[in-house]
C-alpha cells in the first residue's frame, strides 16, 4: 500500500516540504532494535509475510491448478492472488522498519507501493463481489443456477483489476525518495498539487472503506434474514462466520483509516499517539492477506469436521461446497423457495 511502505515506521506524508525544522519534528530518536513497539511490529509482519504467503500460494495451487474450475474458485484464485502478491512485497517493508530507511531506490519505492496499494482495492473489490454472489445465489438460487458462469465470473474480476490499478496510480504519481538527516526515505510527496492529499485520503477511505464494508454489510444481513426466515439451517455456524468475515473486515480496515485520515491534521495531534496508531493500524490491515484464506477457505463449510482428510479435500469441500448444495436442492425440488438453496455461507 501507498502509506504502508512509509507510515509502518512513524513517518509521515507530507503536503509541506522537508524543511529543517521539520526534520528535527519527525526524526526518529531510537533504532527500532531498542523500540519494543517496533521489535513487536517486526515479528508480527515477519508471521504475517510467512502465514499469508504460505496461506495464500496454498490456495493458489489447489483452486489454480488442482480443482474444477467453477466460480466460486474464480473468486477464491483471484483473492489468494492478490493477497499473496501483497505478502511478496512484505520484505521491503519488514527491511525498511529494520533499517529505518529506504534502500530500494526511487523505482521501487513507487512500483512497491503501487503494487501494495493494488492489492488494498483489489483484494477489498473482491470480497465484495464474493459477498454480492453469495448473497444473489441465496436470495435467487434458480437464476443464480442458470447464470453464474466461469466467463462472467472473470469478466466481473478483471474489471475488479482494472479498477483497482486506476486507484492505485496514484500512489506512483506522488511516491517519491528523499535524503532526510543523513538518510533516504520513501514518502508521498504532495507539494506539487494543493489539497491532492486530501482528496487522495478521503476518495481512499470512501473506495476503500465505507462503500465496501456497507454493501458488504447489506449482504450478509439479507442473508442471514433469508436464512432465518426460511429455517434453512438448524445450525448457527452460517451465522457465526457471517458475523466474523464483517468483524474482521471491520476491526482490520477502520483503525488504518482512522489514523491515516487524523494525519491530515496531525499538528493537532500527539505525535506519539499518532505515529503508533499509524503503525498498528498498518499491521492490522497487513493482517487481512493472511485472515482471508482462513475465513473464506477454511471456516468456509465444518473445517473441523473435515481436520482429518487431506488438504486437497479440505480446501475442495470447503470452495465447492456452496455450490454444489445449490445444485442438490434444485435437482431434487421443483417448487422454488429461495431460501432453502444453500446452507453453507
């Protein structure tokens, strides 16, 4: 992400020019070696880059390369892709908190952000449309039957893409690389544009966030009514990870909003605060890459009850399940109620 490569260490982006006394305001006093908020920080986004690219190339491999291509693998691929590039670039992060500087160059420091910003709407735009599909194939399961198709399900992600990489150009545009006491740092630069930084924060926040976890919202509240009011399930799981995909959607993606849009004011604010709420905020949005695989693989369809079969066979059940439950009912129902075509969420 564009603010990821540079605020994970308390830096700031600067609408003003790097003058000396702001030099002195936002200098970094202590080695990360000796902050024990950065040691933390550094551990936890070390975990994150292992379990997301582990996670994620898993699934990669299983709904890429093992199974049926169908469109609920289409979905599952085109996430795990994202979030496994985003933990790609996570080295260049973990080594820029180490050394607390930027090492990379100018072409990197735009191109890894970009990147990283990429993955931030892509992988929210999809959890979108996973969310939109689920919700349209329990509301409307004999059209969903008839028309959800590999083809359409690709064309929806590819402009999914192409959207994203329009929001993240950006993050190319105004990156830039600067010698700051003795050492160089990568950091938005909007000094040539008045008030870009302002927009940029808040169409960010509007695309990235609010639109997202609302749609997201009405979803899943539609399902869970369609769930309930047709007694689909007698059993509180489907309610249970609806409840934690919001939740994680939530708790990972609003506290970096928070804070990256306090920055826009943050001489009105404590320095200290703001720059560990920047870095937490960060690393719970760099958590998401590995959270996702997890909820929408594994907690998918009774993971625990299948713990004893092979990964191939989890991972399969758990992505074709929904599915195949949808065609079950409606080969063995002529009458169309909607609310009975897939229990599994």
């Amino acid at each position: 992400m564009d603010d990821l490569v540079y605020e994970y260490y308390g830096n700031y982006s600067y609408e003003e020019s790097l003058v000396p006394h702001e030099e002195a305001v936002f200098q970094h006093k202590s080695t990360c070696t000796g902050d024990v908020l950065c040691v933390s920080l550094l551990v936890i986004t070390g975990l994150i880059f292992v379990l997301g690219f582990c996670g994620n190339a898993v699934v990669i491999w299983i709904s890429g390369f093992k199974m049926k291509k169908t469109v609920n693998t289409t979905w599952y691929l085109s996430l795990a892709i994202s979030d496994f590039v985003f933990c790609t670039f996570l080295p260049f992060i973990i080594t820029n908190m180490a050394m607390e500087r930027w090492i990379f160059g100018l072409f990197l420091c735009k191109f890894a952000s970009s990147v990283l910003f990429l993955n931030m709407f892509s992988s929210i735009f999809l959890l979108v449309i996973i969310s939109a599909d689920r919700c349209v194939s329990v509301v409307f399961p004999v059209w969903a039957q008839n028309h959800r198709t590999v083809r359409k399900a690709s064309v929806v992600v590819i402009l999914a893409w192409i959207l994203a990489i329009a929001l993240s150009l950006p993050s190319a545009v105004f990156r830039d690389v600067q010698n700051l006491m003795g050492r160089s740092v990568c950091y938005n630069n909007y000094t040539l544009h008045q008030h870009s930084h302002r927009i940029i924060v808040g169409s960010r926040f509007l695309v990235g966030f609010v639109v997202p976890f609302v749609v997201i919202s009405i979803c899943y509240l539609v399902i869970i009514f369609k769930l309930r009011t047709n007694r689909m399930t007698k059993s509180s799981k489907p309610f249970k990870v609806m409840t934690a995909l919001i939740a994680t959607f939530f708790i990972c993606w609003l506290p970096y909003h928070v804070f990256i849009l306090l920055e826009l004011n943050h001489q009105s604010y404590n320095h200290s605060i703001l720059t560990t709420g920047l870095q937490v905020g960060t690393c719970l949005a760099a958590a998401n890459s590995f959270l996702n695989p997890v909820l929408y693989v594994f907690m998918g369809n009774d993971f625990q009850q299948r713990f004893k079969t092979s990964l191939l066979s989890k991972m399969e059940n758990a992505m074709g399940d929904e599915g195949r439950t949808t065609s079950r009912y409606l080969s063995r129902s002529s009458s169309v109620d909607v609310g009975r075509a897939s229990t599994h969420i």
